[in-house]
C-alpha cells in the first residue's frame, strides 16, 4: 500500500498518528517512523493488527505502506522528522465512538488503591452501557486470550470503541510484547499473568467455557502466516534478525505452551472465584 496524501493528525495518540488516502483514495490511519526509536512499535502494530484479524477479532485491516513524497512532506512541514518511508496503514472505521473509564464511586474523586476493589462491579455495570448486545460478549474473552498471547502493556478505556450498532472495535497494537522497548528475555509463558490486562474487562469475563472457542482459534492461526509477516517486516524498523527468530519461535513453537499455562490459569481463576461465591457472606456497602 502506498500512502498518498495526508489529511489530518489525529487528536489523541503518543505514536502521532494521521489520517490519510491511499493509492485507491481510501481513508486510512497511518503510523510512521517519527521517531528513531519507534521501529518496535510500527512492528507490534503491524504484527497484532494482522493476528487480531486472522483469529477474529474486532479490529481494523492492518497493512504496511510506504510514504510518498508528499506524505513525507506533510510530516516534514509539522515538524515529525521521518525516519523511515515505511509505515503501518490501519484502515479508517467511520463512526467510532470511545469508551471512557466509568465514574469512580460516589464520594471519591477518582480511581485509587482505596476504591478499585470496587471497579469489577461498577465496570460491569458501566460496559452494559455501551454494548448491550450478547452476540458481542464472546469477544471481550477473545481479546483477554490476545493481550496474554502478545504480552499486551499499559492498556486502557481508549483502545476500545463502539460502533452505532453497539458492536466492539478493538484499536492499538502499539503496547503489544511490552511496548516500545521490549527485549526477547521478557517475554515467557512459564508462569501466567493473571487476566485480564485492560481494565475494561473487569467483571465482565464470568463465563469460563466462552474462552474455548478463542484458544482453538489461537491455536489454529497458520504458521505460514506468521512466518509470511516476519519475513516482510522492513529492514529500516531496526528490528534484528535474532529479535525476529526470536518472534517466529514465539509465535509458534511457544503458541502450545501458551495455550497449555492460561488453560490452567483460567481454570484456577474460576475455581477461587467460585469459592469465593461460596464461601463469603454478603455485606452491605454504605454510600
């Protein structure tokens, strides 16, 4: 894809993305090398837009691009110094519409270590708000399987949008494999991380078996497409060779094990929820 003319930067967004037209005139999101640190971050959104969309999720096209000269001028006229003409395209979504965190509890002025035990509750409450359609729901568990698989960081409310039609859209894959700085000895599956990661899944993911049909999906993604997105990663992203091995092993020989430790982790998880349900005695929360 080839990136034309640029539009407009967008509001929001540490990546200082812009809205442009393509070869074919299509509206996309364009992030580019603005920075000469950011090959990490063009590749995890280049790799998590392109697994999102393989194994289902609600998330735009993603596709790599390169700047024509008058997009390198556009950013060269806004003071962003382009590091690379190679870039990430992330198809434009008409009528999104963001999703805030929810009001914190009466009394407080916002969200603290003395309230979030009361986020699961007050979220669930807040998400029915925004998608009150139960087609929907299986989605959400999706996405928790995702941010694990990819070692998602620093996710918020504003990755998440909806559509007119009460349907999700998942966006950024930035923070994927820990953000702009990850090195290959971070990531491992030995040992689960406890889900969810974003804080807009709190209280929602109460329906152990929805998580199935997303580890199949997982375990299913062909390994001729995760080779086919390394090995088209561009030279100027900085990346290494041994980074990119390291991904490849990652991605698929690792996949079982990923699969075999959050299987065990949800398990665990909903077994002490369940005690919990169990065993402790309701209580009266005072304004």
């Amino acid at each position: 894809m080839r990136i034309e003319s640029a539009i407009e930067f967008l509001a929001t967004g540490s990546t200082k993305p812009f809205l442009a037209h393509n070869e074919l005139g299509q509206k996309v999101v364009v992030k580019a090398m603005v920075r000469p640190t950011m090959g990490k971050i063009l590749l995890n959104e280049y790799l998590a837009g392109n697994l999102a969309v393989t194994i289902g999720l609600p998330w735009p096209n993603t596709s790599l691009a390169s700047l024509s000269t008058q997009a390198i001028h556009f950013l060269q006229r806004n003071a962003r110094e382009v590091h690379s003409a190679d870039c990430v395209a992330i198809q434009y979504v008409e009528n999104l519409s963001p999703t805030n965190w929810p009001s914190p509890p009466q009394g407080s002025e916002s969200w603290n270590d003395r309230n979030l035990d009361l986020l699961p509750d007050i979220n669930r409450v807040h998400m029915q708000s925004y998608f009150d359609n139960p087609e929907t729901q299986s989605v959400f568990y999706g996405r928790a399987l995702f941010e694990a698989w990819l070692f998602f960081q620093d996710i918020k409310y504003d990755t998440l949008y909806v559509l007119p039609n009460k349907n999700p859209v998942f966006l950024d894959g930035s923070h994927a494999f820990g953000g702009s700085d990850w090195e290959i000895d971070q990531m491992d599956y030995s040992h689960a991380k406890s889900l969810p990661m974003s804080p807009y899944l709190e209280g929602i993911l109460t329906h152990q078996e929805l998580f199935e049909e997303w580890f199949n999906r997982i375990e299913s993604v062909p390994n001729s497409i995760v080779s086919s997105l390394l090995d088209n990663v561009p030279k100027s992203w900085s990346v290494t060779s041994e980074q990119l091995r390291f991904l490849s092993d990652l991605l698929v020989s690792r996949r079982k094990r990923f699969i075999e430790v959050y299987k065990i982790e949800i398990e665990n998880h909903y077994r002490t929820m369940q005690r919990l349900h169990i065993t402790q005695k309701p209580t009266v929360r005072h304004s």
